[in-house]
C-alpha cells in the first residue's frame, strides 16, 4: 500500500526532497501571509502572487506559478498539506525527483491556467490560489498508473486512488473551490505523465 507513510522524519526528507521543499514553500508562505494582512485577505494574497481576472493582473504570466504556493485560510493549506505529506510523496519515487517536479510544476500552472480562462468568461471577478491544481496532476499520473501500468502499484493502492478521486470531485464542487482547476490539474498531469514516461526512461 504506497498511500501509508511509514517513514520518519529523517527517511522522508531523503525520499522525497522535492515533495518536503514543496511542503516547506506552501508553509513559510502561508504563515508569511497570516502576518502580513491574513491569508484570507484578497489584497494580501494579490500582492504575493495570487492569479486573478482583474484587468490590472491579466498580463502578469509569472502568477501561474507562483498562486499554486498560497492558501486561503488554514483549512484550505491543512488539506492541500495532507494530501502533500501522505498522498504525493510515492511519485516522487516512481518517477525520480526532478521529472516529479516537473509534472506537479506543470499541473499547477495548465490548472491555473484552465481555471482562470473559466473564470474570465464569469461576470464577476475572482482570485484563485491554491497547491491543488498541481496535487490534482499527481493524481492524473497516478490514474494513468492504475490503468496502463497496473505493475507498478498494488490492487489496495488502485482502490484507494478510485476512491481519492472520487471523493476529491465531489468535495471540488463545494462552494470556493474551483472544480476548473481541480479537473484541470488532473487531466494535465494525466497526458504529462503518458508523454515523459516516453520522452525519459522511465525510473521504477
């Protein structure tokens, strides 16, 4: 069962060093926020890069990247950080450290950018922040896994996924959460991970 974290501290920051660094980010920046205005606030989280359709910050591309590592609030940072800590981390060692920060950097921006051409179409302005269009993309690597690489994890693990998933749409159309970037992320990181296990030898 690769869902089960079995590993200390130290064990863990040698598997997976990019997921702890990714793990790391989302934390300082989420207590960076909650002191300077709260990481609720709409002004804070524009002024630290969170992605929005307001006409002052269309242009600025850089947001893509940078919105996947601000929450708003400690319950939206707590269930991303979870799914972070314990869900993530067997990618990283299926795939090898850097082609896994390629795929979950990937899927957090295509997320972003598939979120915010929805919303723009929208009457109201919005801002989105969030690590879930990237966590979402290692899900989509893990769904291509399950279906076409059925050697590489376990009948529980396969379970498991179908029911994160599952559980993951139906919790994306509660209200705040963008289901866009959500199914944007996991159909991103779905096709980027058929296309870099056949550009790069696969790591198993």
């Amino acid at each position: 069962m690769i869902f089960v974290r079995y590993e200390n501290w130290k064990s863990y920051l040698r598997y997976y060093p990019v997921t702890s660094l990714l793990l790391v980010i989302n934390l300082v920046m989420f207590v960076i926020t909650s002191l300077d205005g709260g990481s609720r606030n709409p002004v804070t989280l524009l002024k630290y890069g969170a992605l929005s359709d307001l006409p002052q910050f269309v242009d600025q591309a850089w947001r893509y990247f940078t919105a996947m590592f601000l929450h708003n609030g400690f319950d939206h940072v707590l269930f991303n950080g979870f799914a972070l800590l314990v869900f993530v981390p067997p990618l990283e060692r299926i795939m090898g450290s850097w082609k896994f920060a390629i795929l979950y950097l990937l899927s957090g921006v295509l997320g972003n950018v598939i979120g915010l051409a929805y919303y723009e179409r929208m009457e109201d302005y919005t801002f989105l922040v969030g690590a879930s269009g990237a966590i979402y993309g290692a899900y989509g690597a893990y769904l291509y896994i399950a279906l076409f690489q059925q050697h590489v994890i376990d009948e529980s693990s396969r379970k498991t996924l179908f029911t994160l998933l599952i559980l993951g749409i139906l919790f994306s159309f509660t209200p705040g959460v963008s289901l866009v970037a959500h199914v944007g992320g996991l159909v991103g990181g779905f096709f980027l991970y058929g296309l870099m296990i056949r550009l790069f030898k696969r790591r198993t």
